[in-house]
C-alpha cells in the first residue's frame, strides 16, 4: 500500500473543504428539533405520556413509507420522556430486520435490562420467562420498539408478540408496553386476530415529506453537515425533488446529499453540483438494488431470474404464466422444489412492491387476465445481487452455459 496517499487520505479527512461534520446527516442522526412532524409527535407523547405518571401506556402500531420519520419520532419523544424521568421508565429498541427470530428479539430485550443469556441453548419459553422476571424485579414501566416488526413476523410468525402483549397479567410490579413499526400498510392482515386487537391499541399513520418539507429539513441539516460555500446553486432543491419522487422519503434525501458530498471530497473539488447530485442518485439507486436482492429469500431470487433471463432471451411481453412455466423448467433443471403458481403471482407483486419488476395487469377478454411484467431496476444491479450469494452465482453460471433453455 502507497502510505503516502493513505496519509493524505487521512489529511483529506482532517482538512475537509466539503464536510464540518457528517454525522448530522447520517441516517441514526436524531436532531434536537424534528420539522414537520409536530403533529405526530404531540400523538405519540400523548399516547406513551401516562408512563411518566406510573401507569402503562397503551401499546401503539405506526404506519408509514420509508423515509417518512417514524423511526426518528418515536427516538426523539422516548429520549424527551427520558430525560423527565428515568427512574420509572425503560425502553428497549430493537430492528427486526436484524433480529428476526422469536430468540433474538427475547435475548435483546434480556440485554436492555443489563442481564444476559446464551444465544443458544435455551428454549424460547425459557428465555421469555428470565425476560418475566428480570423486568418485574426493575419495577419499570418497559417501552419496547420493534422497528420494522413485518420482518420478525413474516419469518417466525406472531407468537412471540401474542405472548409480550400478554405479558402484563403475569408482571406485579412492572408493565410492558409496545411500540410496533412497519413500511407495510397490509402488515396488520398477516396478524392472528388475538394479537392485533392487543397489540393495535392505538395507531399512527405518518404522511409522505412534501418536497418543500424535505427541502426545509436538508437546510438545517446542511447548516451543521457541510461548509456553505461548497453547496452549489440548486443541489439542495434537487436532492428534495429526487426523494419526493420517491414517496416523500426523507432518508434518501439525507442519503443523496451525503453521497454526494463524499463524491465531491473524494474527488478533490470544493463544492457540490447537481451533476455530482445526478451522479449520487445513480449510485445509490444501484446500491439499494444490490442490497434488496442479496437479501431475497431464495424463491424471490429464483423468480426475479427468471423474468430477468426471460429478458435476455428478447420475449417482449412476458407474463405470469410464462414467469412460472420459465421458473418451474429452471426448478426442475436444478432438482429445486417449486412453489405454486399462486405464489409465483404473489411473490411477483411483492417484487413490484420492492420497485425491482413492473407489474400491469391487462385483460385478455374471455381468457381472463394476466400481469404483464417488466424490469424496473437495472440487470446489472439484478445480477450483482444475486451474484452475492455464492450458492446463486453457481445457479446463474451453470443457466448461462445453456443459453436459457
């Protein structure tokens, strides 16, 4: 390695003509002050505020698109409440996404109360039970946050929910409330009906940022994030545009200044144009593609090959029925078991809801109707996500000695 460019690397850093600190624009970032969300913050304070008075909060379900500030509202008002009492409250916050079994989730929350477990070994009912009585002995009011809580339910179901919104008829001397949130709209349809009336007490629904929002919140980050004379004319309108495209969402507005911040640093220049904004967006937007597809479950994956070398292959309109007859030929060829048509239709609208593939349904008269389907992310993005695990990349290699048949 040449030491002398890793030094001036590290000088780069040190004597930045782009950044005065990045941190205010990274993701985990939580401002002193949140704009444009006061109305869900004065729902969410008037819904936990009870705990402060010794008394269990009910437990609340939030709604929302990406980006549109839940995560951040329900940090900032616990960190508020925090502050006015820490002696009556706990909260423990947990990403499902990342913890996404019943046993991760109970070692987690054991964790916030400052015991331990094995991370295997026990029985999950074993766990919930030292999780019973390490929260009753803290004489607490428990707030726990279950991020992205769609993630946990779809693999490993909603047990561990039916027991923790139960919990409290166990407890004497501490109470637990819950605070689920999630991207997907239809999550409460994947819930058995003794959970959601327990655990949907109360619910949330945050709205999409509006371009003007999003333009107000990426100055005041900007003020503290990046030197003023390195933003060039029309970057930060461009950068709110871009996310309110995408459904309001403030994270990839946040995501496209960074980015396109470090651009401009790694290149040596001293400000941000909207060429390098442009460039930012096409870089993150293949990023997010990558990471989307190396984390399908495999029968995603095989089905999004499909359509994709149905493309390779020239067919012009591909449908559902020729996305399963392709999948199930590839499943075959492979010794793989398939799954049913149904689901080939239902995981094809689950790629459209990802933005990965199109989706249109069209009639076609007396023989019903049928989904005409189409890539909407690049292939090259496809391929290099499926080609991040290893197992697949052996599958696309052996397809592409056959030339698709």
């Amino acid at each position: 390695m040449n030491i002398t460019k890793l030094e001036d690397i590290f000088n780069l850093a040190l004597q930045s003509r782009i950044f005065l600190n990045r941190e205010f624009l990274l993701p985990d970032y939580v401002p002193e002050e949140l704009p444009h969300r006061d109305k869900q913050i004065m729902k969410l304070g008037s819904i936990l505020a009870p705990a402060l008075a010794n008394s269990r909060p009910q437990n609340v379900f939030i709604y929302g698109l990406t980006g549109t500030g839940k995560t951040a509202v329900t940090r900032y008002v616990l960190r508020k409440m925090l502050e006015k009492d820490d002696k009556k409250i706990a909260f423990s916050y947990i990403n499902c996404r990342m913890n996404d079994t019943n046993y991760r989730v109970l070692v987690d929350l054991i964790k916030s109360l400052g015991k331990q477990v094995p991370f295997t070994g026990l029985s999950t009912a074993e766990v919930l039970n030292r999780f019973t009585e390490y929260l009753d002995r803290k004489n607490r009011i428990m707030i726990v946050v279950l991020d992205e809580v769609d993630y946990l339910v779809k693999k490993s179901g909603d047990n561990i929910l039916y027991h923790l919104t139960r919990l409290n008829s166990i407890l004497k001397k501490s109470k637990l409330s819950i605070i689920g949130i999630t991207n997907d709209l239809n999550f409460i349809s994947y819930l058995d009906s003794r959970v959601k009336s327990s655990l949907c007490e109360r619910e949330l629904i945050f709205p999409p940022y509006t371009t003007q929002e999003l333009e107000d919140i990426l100055i005041r980050r900007a003020e503290k994030a990046l030197r003023k004379e390195a933003i060039g004319n029309g970057v930060i309108s461009l950068c709110a545009a871009i996310a309110a495209k995408q459904n309001g969402d403030c994270r990839l507005a946040l995501d496209l200044l960074l980015k396109s911040a470090e651009i401009a640093e790694e290149e040596g220049l001293s400000k941000i144009t909207e060429d390098i904004v442009r460039r930012a967006q096409r870089e993150i937007e293949r990023d997010l593609v990558i990471d989307l597809v190396k984390s399908m479950p495999f029968h995603l994956k095989m089905i999004l090959f499909s359509i994709y070398l149905l493309k390779e292959r020239g067919d012009k309109r591909i449908t559902t029925g020729d996305v399963y007859d392709f999948y199930k030929k590839l499943g075959n060829k492979l010794g793989i078991d398939i799954v049913t048509h149904r689901r080939v239709s239902d995981i094809i609208s689950e790629l459209d809801t990802l933005g990965i593939v199109n989706s249109k349904i069209v009639s076609l008269g007396r023989y019903g109707r049928t989904k005409i389907i189409n890539l909407s992310a690049s292939k090259k993005s496809i391929i290099m996500g499926l080609r991040e695990d290893n197992y697949f990349t052996t599958i696309i290699d052996e397809i592409l000695k056959t030339n698709y048949r």
